[in-house]
C-alpha cells in the first residue's frame, strides 16, 4: 500500500510517497483495518515532521507515518459496525508508533471509530475528529455552568471554531478573539462579542485589546496560546484552559489553570457528525488535495494560506 512517509527531520521536502505492506488482520490484536479515503493535515504533523517533538517521541525516529484524522471504510467489523460502515476518527498519534494517517489502510481501535451519516461527505469527516473532539473537551474541562462568559483565543482556527460553537451549545456567552474580518461568521457560529486581533500579534496587543473588555470573564479556553496576557480578562478563582501544556501561565488569585489533550471519544465523535449532517455543527474544509501533494499541503498550511482543514485524499 502507498503512505506517505516523513524521511527525516525538516521540511515539507522530506515527505516522500512510499510503499509497506498492508496491515492483515489480527495483525495487533484488537484493532480493525480501516480504508481510508480522506485524512487531514494537522498542526502536530508539522511539528512532528520538523523535529520539533523529537524529545518527545524517545526512540521514535524517520522514517515514520504523519496524520492523526481520518475517515474511510471498515474492513473488519467493530461493534456496532459491520464490515462496509464509511467511518470517521483520530488516532492518538504518540500511541501508533509512527502508524498515522497518511496511508491507503490503518489499524484502528474500534473506541476511535464513528459512523458517519449518509449527508456528510469524507472530506467533512475527516476534518472534524481531532479538533472538534479536542475542543469539546476543551469547554467540558472549564466545567462553567450555563450562562457564564467564557473567552476564547483563536477563535478563528480550527480549534477555536469549534469550542465557540461547543460553548454557545453549552448555553455560554463567548467573547472570541478572532482575525479582523471573520467578526461576522463568528457572531453567526453564536459569539456575543468578536474581538479581531491580528495574526501573530505579540502580547502588548493582545492585552490592549482585552482592555475593551466591559467585565472579567469566568473562563478562558486559549486556543491561541497566547497564554499570561491573558489572565488579567480573567476573574478571580476563575478557570483557564489552554491549548497546549508548553503556554500554561501560573496560576494566581486562585485562578484554576490546566492543558486539554484530545483524547478519542466515540460517543461525542458520533453526536458530532450527526450534528454536521443536520447543520447543527459547522466545519471548514479550506482545501482538498491528493496524497502525493503532501509536502505541498505542508506548505499551504505553514504558511496559513485559507483558513480551515487541509485534508489529503487518500
């Protein structure tokens, strides 16, 4: 079978299509193949494929398989699932041993597997598992009852999207930082107040823009990790979440401070797709290409060119 395999540490040059056997069944014991038809191109994989996690990932090293989301066709049955059921999912990369996503067939615990409805195409179902599972999480972890404000950074990203969408579902007030221009998607996906703040503006900005706040808020979600700016937007004993564990801000005025890590989660991946199919939960795929352009997609999402999930047709 064709993957795409990452051939050493660097840029998206060391993306190379390459040929390994297909994975047969009972292969590892407990997972099913999966055909996939559609993967997505996540900002991890490049972090991955620059070295930039490569303390992180001990005696992992390239040649190894990039991707995380996927949607494709069972070839095994799963529970709940026969053989032929088009699903969709992520796989928890770190815990693969470099078997991502880039590739023609993956082994894949049945927990990360969701059918997905006829209405909703697998270009939509791959770019929907890891961030919309992620930033569900994400607002799940805030734990703020209904009708508290929460602010949420990067809300024009994938992640952030979905946790403005997560949140308002929620019965949250969002204040969303955003790019100027996107004040008006973000206000129809439910924000009450848009805040723009230019891509990659440093801290100094941010918090003057914070200052337009007419009140603290009781939570943050900081998909933008952004990170210690923050905390003057927040109340005391508030509750702050953040994106990442590498821009935790410390915790003071008894604020509660901690990192979501989407983890796989079947029963919400499920209710989200079938929100997708009835227009209830919105997703944006910003390009679509074929599996041996991968290094080209690296590209295109480095250097930020449409907003919205790259996903590769496999």
């Amino acid at each position: 079978m064709r993957v795409v395999e990452v051939t050493a540490y660097g840029g998206p040059e060391v993306l190379r299509i390459a040929r390994r056997p297909e994975p047969e069944p009972g292969d590892v014991p407990g997972r099913v193949r999966v055909r996939l038809k559609a993967a997505s191109v996540n900002q991890e994989d490049l972090k991955i494929r620059s070295g930039a996690r490569a303390d992180a990932l001990d005696a992992l090293a390239p040649p190894f398989v990039l991707g995380s989301d996927f949607a494709g066709t069972l070839l095994d049955p799963a529970p709940g699932m026969p053989a032929g059921t088009r699903v969709a999912g992520f796989v928890p990369w770190m815990e693969t041993g470099g078997h991502g996503t880039y590739a023609e067939i993956i082994l894949a615990e049945p927990e990360w597997l969701a059918p997905i409805p006829d209405d909703v195409d697998y270009t939509a179902a791959a770019s929907l598992p890891l961030s919309s599972v992620t930033a569900r999480q994400a607002v799940d972890q805030l734990g703020l009852p209904s009708g508290s404000t929460v602010l949420i950074t990067g809300a024009s990203g994938v992640v952030g999207r979905f946790a403005v969408q997560h949140a308002v579902a929620d019965g949250l007030r969002v204040i969303a930082l955003g790019l100027p221009g996107d004040e008006y998607e973000l206000g129809v996906l439910g924000a009450a107040h848009v805040m723009p703040v230019p891509r990659g503006a440093p801290p100094a900005v941010v918090t003057g823009v914070l200052t337009s706040l007419p009140e603290r808020v009781d939570g943050i979600f900081d998909a933008a990790l952004i990170g210690a700016p923050l905390l003057s937007a927040l109340k005391d004993d508030g509750v702050f979440v953040s994106a990442s564990q590498e821009r935790m801000p410390g915790a003071e005025r008894g604020i509660s401070v901690s990192a979501v890590r989407g983890r796989p989660d079947q029963a919400r991946l499920k209710e989200m797709l079938e929100q997708v199919a009835a227009r209830k939960l919105m997703t944006r795929v910003a390009d679509v290409m074929p599996m041996e352009e991968a290094a080209e997609a690296h590209r295109r999402v480095e250097a930020g060119h449409r907003p919205g999930r790259l996903v590769l047709l496999i």
